[in-house]
C-alpha cells in the first residue's frame, strides 16, 4: 500500500462508527511501516489530520483508515474506495 491516504468507503467508515458507538471491542490487523500489527481495543474517536483519516483506540494508538487490513475477521481490501 502505497504512502498517499486512499479514501475509504462510506460503508466501511459508517462500520467503523457503529463499532465506536456501541463500544465493541475490535480485533484489527494494519499495516505500520510494512509490518502487520495486531490490536484488539475500542475505537474511541476518530480524526481528520492533513487529509488523512485516523481513529484512536482507548489505549491511544492512531490507526490512519486506509493501513487497515481486517476489522473483527472482515478483510476490508474490497471496501476502499
């Protein structure tokens, strides 16, 4: 995946909000510097930083949306824009 930020799906950030909304916690896998990191946490929040879109974990971590690779088993390849 390529550095530039690829939009994401409205589908896909509409599952991400619900997540947030009902506090599910989430097993996500994305990408950071080529190496797939493994979570599992709340989604707290999310931010809108130079055009990127992130959300937060209660933990703090910042996940930018489209390094995201699978969201509670769901691969989300198909779901970027």
């Amino acid at each position: 995946m390529a550095n530039k930020y690829q939009t994401v799906s409205c589908h896909f950030y509409d599952e991400l909000e619900a997540l947030a909304v009902k506090k599910v916690l989430s097993n996500i896998t994305y990408l950071e510097n080529e190496n797939e990191i493994n979570v599992e946490d709340l989604i707290v929040d999310f931010k809108t930083k130079n055009k990127e879109e992130f959300l937060i974990l209660k933990n703090g971590t910042q996940i930018r949306l489209d390094k995201i690779i699978k969201i509670n088993g769901i691969d989300t390849s198909n779901l970027k824009c």
